[in-house]
C-alpha cells in the first residue's frame, strides 16, 4: 500500500499548469488622424476603428468630443468605411464640441467580426492666431453583437497640431516679397494636389488649403502682387 501511495503522488506532480492569469484582450476604439499636424483653416479626416473584438458586432453607440474653439466638425462628412454598416442617426453639434454616432449592420451578413476602420469624419481647424493643440476624444463607445449584449471599448484620443505659419503668405522663393517670381513658381505647379508625389514640398502654393492648386490660388496670389 505505501508503494502504491508513492506512485499517485507522483502522479500528481505531472497534471500540467494553467495559467489563471491568461485572458483575451479587452476590445478597444482607435482614432486614426489624415494629418498630425495642420495650418489653421486646414481640413483633415478622423477615422475611427476597433480592435481586439471578441464577438461579431451588429451596432455600436459612439460619442466624440472635442474643444469648438480649436476645430469644427464638418456637416455631412461622415462616411461609413464597412459594407452593410450605416450611419442611422444624423450626427450634430447641437451641443459644442460633442458629437454622437449610432451605427448599425444590415443583416446577419455584414457583422464586424475582427479588427476594422469602421467610419470617417471631417474636421476643419480653427483660424487660431498662435500654435495650438487640438484633441478628439473617444468618451463613449458601446458596440453590441446579435443577441444584445453590450460590451464597453476602452476610450482613447488623437492630437492635432494646429502650426501657425508666419512666413509671408505666397512668398514661395522665401525672398521676403510676393512678386512675379512666385507666380512662377505657381504656374509650373498648377494642377497639381494633395496625392501629387512632391505634395510635401509645393503645397505651401496651395494658398486656400484646399487640397489643390488651381485658379483659386493663382488669383489670389496675382491679388498679393498688386496689392
């Protein structure tokens, strides 16, 4: 018998560990920005997504925040990124600075079932007069699968630097004037917009922040010359 007791006992030792500790990441929002930094006026995108979802999602409940006085969202920008999901309310500002988000899927065929960008929204920058940060938080954010159950994402935010440029306004050679050698400099651009491969370097032409040079922009500079 004490022979027999020995074996089990060692037995025992070989049963394998489970980690109690082990879970499932918790599902979250993510807010992804067009620009990291914009001039003031300029427009840019928000897209926001989730992450880590552990069920399929058929509506989500969302409210955005965000400070008036340093950017504005644009009306009717919003844009559903997901087949089968729409937009069901019609998003305002009713309240400054707040803006809330009911989506819903289109039957049991369009479910969010892993990481997505789910929608887009338009934002345009304030006319601040010094350098200044904007922030869009993610204050609420419920999503719910088939059967009703809500599940609650973890909040997140985005930061936008809004740069005030003090450089003179359609000086393009950085001679101190705007004259006809700006113009030049324009014209051979002309046509020119924000997927061109050299946006980077000659965007500062693009004088409305409009995403584009184009006639706009040469009449306002030509207005700067005989000022």
């Amino acid at each position: 018998m004490t022979i027999i007791a020995v074996v089990l006992s060692c037995v025992s030792f070989t049963n394998p560990v489970v980690n109690a500790d082990a879970s499932d990441p918790m599902p979250s929002a993510t807010l992804v920005g067009s620009k990291k930094v914009v001039m003031p006026g300029e427009s840019f995108t928000v897209k926001y997504g989730i992450t880590s979802v552990s069920s399929d999602v058929y509506a989500q409940d969302i409210t955005f925040e965000f400070d008036p006085a340093v950017m504005e969202y644009l009306p009717d920008s919003i844009r559903s990124l997901q087949e089968g999901v729409i937009i069901i309310n019609e998003p305002s500002t009713s309240t400054p600075g707040k803006l809330r988000v009911l989506l819903a899927s289109l039957g049991s065929q369009y479910p969010i079932t892993s990481d997505a960008e789910i929608v887009e929204l338009g934002f345009k920058a304030a006319d601040v007069i010094q350098d200044t940060e904007g922030v869009i938080r993610l204050t609420q954010a419920i999503i719910s699968d088939s059967q009703g159950e809500e599940s609650v994402l973890q909040p997140t935010s985005l930061t936008i630097q809004i740069t005030v440029n003090t450089e003179l306004p359609g000086d393009l050679n950085g001679d101190g004037k705007v004259s006809i050698g700006d113009l030049g400099i324009m014209a051979a651009h002309y046509g020119k917009d924000s997927s061109s491969p050299d946006w980077s370097k000659i965007n500062h032409a693009d004088l409305n922040k409009d995403g584009k040079i184009d006639i706009a922009d040469l009449a306002a500079l030509a207005k700067k010359i005989v000022e």
